[in-house]
C-alpha cells in the first residue's frame, strides 16, 4: 500500500508541475479542465462539467450509513495575471500568466485525494463530491458553481488554502471568520488641463488625486477604531500626460478588506464622502466606483473543530499556527459557507527554503510537501483513515 500511495503522490506532484508550466485565467481555464476531466475518467470516477470550465466528481460507496452527511471538498484551478519570475523547471510557459497563488497545488491535492478515495470507495460512509472550481481570483467561481448545483444534496464542504506567511504545515481554521471581505474601487478625478506653465488657468486633478490618496488613509487611522479589522489600499494612480501638459484626468485604484457588512457600508461611505470633499476642494469632480467582491469568510464551529481535531493526528506535532486572523486576504469559498456548514483552512508553506514569497508575488511557488499532508486531512474529513503502512 506504501507504493500505491507514494504513487498517487508522485502522480499529484507531476499534474501540479504541469499546471504550474500551463496556467489559465479565470474563466479561460479549457485546458485545465479537460486535464482534470480525462484524469478523472482514467481512475474510473463520475464527473459532470459545472460552471462552464468548473467539474464535479463523484464518490459513492455500495452502502450509505444512516446519518451521514454528503460532504464535499473544494479545490481552486485558475491563475492571475502575473509574469513569473522564477527559473524553476516548471515555471510558467505562458507571457503575463502564473500560477501565483498555488491554485495548481489545490487542484493537485483534490485530484490525489480523488485517486486516495476511489482506492477506497467502499470505506466511505456516504457520499462526497470534489469540487473543481474555476475563477476563484475575483470571478465568483465559486457563486457560479453553486449556482449550476454544485451543492445540490451536500450537507458540509471543506476546504484549504496554502499560506507562506504561517510556518510549514502549521494550520489556522478558526472558529468564525478567516478572511475578510474585499472589494475594489476606480476614482475618476476630472479636472480642466492644460500648460504647465499656467497652473491658474487649469484644474490640476493630479494634485486633487494625490491629495486624495493622502486623505483616504485617515479612514483606518482615524475613523475606525483601532481595534477594527479594516484595510484602504491605494494600489494605482493613472495621470499619465506629457511633461509640460497637466492633463483633464486621473484615475485612482484600490482595494479594501473588511470582516464584515457593516464595516463595508461605513467604509465604502467614507471614501465617497472623502473623494467628493477633497475634490471640492482642488476645484475638480470625483467619480466614485466601488466594487464588493467577497465576503468574509465564516467557519462553522463544528467543522472548524472537526478540520482542528483530525489535523492534530494528520500532522503530528505541528500543530495550529500562531497567527492574527482574520487574515485580511478573501476567498470566494465564503460563497458556500453562506450556504452550507463547512470549514475553511489556512496551511503553512513557509519551510525556510524556497516557499517564503508570498501568494501573489512574483516569485511565488506551491511547496509540494503539503499534498501529502492535506490529502490526508481530506480524506479523513470525509471519513477515510489513512494508513500508508
């Protein structure tokens, strides 16, 4: 049995190298999904598409014990728009797409788990689906998917997602909220251009907007308590003109994180109230577009425990992480667990070699030790013991 599971791994470890070297953005996931489905259909394991590029699997044992619930297990296929800087042998082959935030190695750990469990069918005591879900990076994947059925009979869903600020194999899955809630905002400063000579015949809106930039810091530093969970990230400014040309616009782009709605409402009102006052005050307008993406993320009690409990043996002595949470990072999953109970785990990668770079970096990659370790975990959490013996 120790070579069939040192074979599934292997096995898990090469589909995540592949995916690695051919990543897909949301959405445009075709090839990832038809290697998904034909892996699926050489172990022998039901699957229906679900969500255009989304794919359900389906484990079922000859006998169902009363009682027990339908669980399913999520994993996450798309990539980001990022353009790796990394000279590993399965970086990237594709301009301006990465794997950057170790969806490959989600995918990667769902399928050896599929192949652990089908060895093992009959030890399952009631149902579990595998959730394959595509445009988990802001195109509500996961809404779609639940929307085309994927929860249709499911009583709980689990799922995980690898963090290299958290020591390897150390695990966060707290009861309650995780992650926070994002959403992203677009002002639109419009101001009258000009020559740069002239300063009193234009309406400068680059100064309006890097005074607005300055302004909307005040919202987490002095308008929220210190103790709330709250981020205003302004990530980009666009003014772009000629160097003696003060141009008609600028436009600014951020993001925020919030642990929940109220928090969303009060901060989303104060950037309006801030944008349109700081403006007012340079002489120009502010248009304001914000964006909510995500929810917070929201375990159920009882399965956080139940995630906490069975890492303690998956694991060993390295136990829950030290760590402040909610972590201020979203996740899509938050989508089934408005639906369903179910639980979402965060795993450490950091193994102080070459897993420290964080999600979304560049430089990131998947540290592959963990499929062995939460292949374990999901196949305990949907009732499998494991024994590599």
């Amino acid at each position: 049995m120790s070579d069939r599971w040192q074979a599934t791994m292997t096995s898990a470890q090469q589909l995540r190298q592949h995916l690695h070297a051919n990543p897909e953005l949301g959405w445009q996931e075709f090839d990832t999904a038809e290697r998904i489905r034909s892996q699926l259909t050489r172990l022998e394991i039901p699957w229906k598409a679900c969500a255009s590029t989304g794919t359900i699997a389906s484990l079922t044992p000859r006998t169902i014990s009363d009682g027990t619930p339908h669980r399913a297990l999520r994993g996450d296929i798309d990539a980001l728009p990022i353009q790796e800087a990394t000279t590993r042998p399965w970086a990237s082959q594709r301009d301006g797409c990465m794997h950057a935030c170790g969806h490959d190695g989600h995918t990667a750990t769902l399928m050896a788990t599929a192949e652990w469990l089908k060895l093992h069918e009959d030890q399952l005591p009631g149902p579990v689906s595998l959730l394959f879900q595509p445009a988990e990076e802001g195109g509500h994947g996961a809404l779609r998917m639940i929307e085309d059925g994927a929860l249709d009979g499911v009583d709980e869903i689990y799922g995980w997602h690898n963090w290299p600020a958290i020591p390897f194999g150390q695990l966060a899955c707290p009861d309650g909220i995780v992650m926070c809630g994002n959403g992203t905002f677009t002002l639109t400063v419009t101001g009258r251009g000009g020559h740069a000579s002239q300063p009193e015949l234009t309406r400068d809106p680059v100064l309006a907007a890097s005074a607005i930039v300055m302004s909307l810091q005040q919202i987490c530093s002095r308008r929220l308590a210190p103790q709330q969970a709250a981020v205003v990230s302004v990530t980009s400014i666009d003014a772009r003109s000629a160097p003696t040309v003060t141009p008609e616009k600028a436009v600014i782009g951020g993001s925020i994180r919030v642990p929940d709605l109220a928090t969303r409402i009060i901060v989303n009102q104060l950037i309006s109230e801030i944008c349109q006052a700081t403006a007012a005050s340079y002489g120009v307008k502010c248009e304001v577009d914000i964006q909510p993406r995500y929810e917070a993320t929201i375990n159920h009690a009882d399965q956080a425990a139940r995630t906490r409990t069975l890492w303690g043996s998956v694991s060993g002595a390295k136990g829950l992480a030290d760590i402040r949470l909610p972590i201020m990072a979203s996740e899509d999953f938050s989508y089934y667990l408005q639906h369903i109970p179910g639980a979402f785990a965060l795993i450490g990668a950091d193994d102080g070699e070459a897993h420290q770079a964080p999600c979304h970096s560049a430089h990131y990659d998947f540290n592959d030790r963990l499929i062995p370790l939460v292949t374990r975990l999901f196949s305990q959490l949907v009732g499998v013991e494991v024994s590599t013996e």
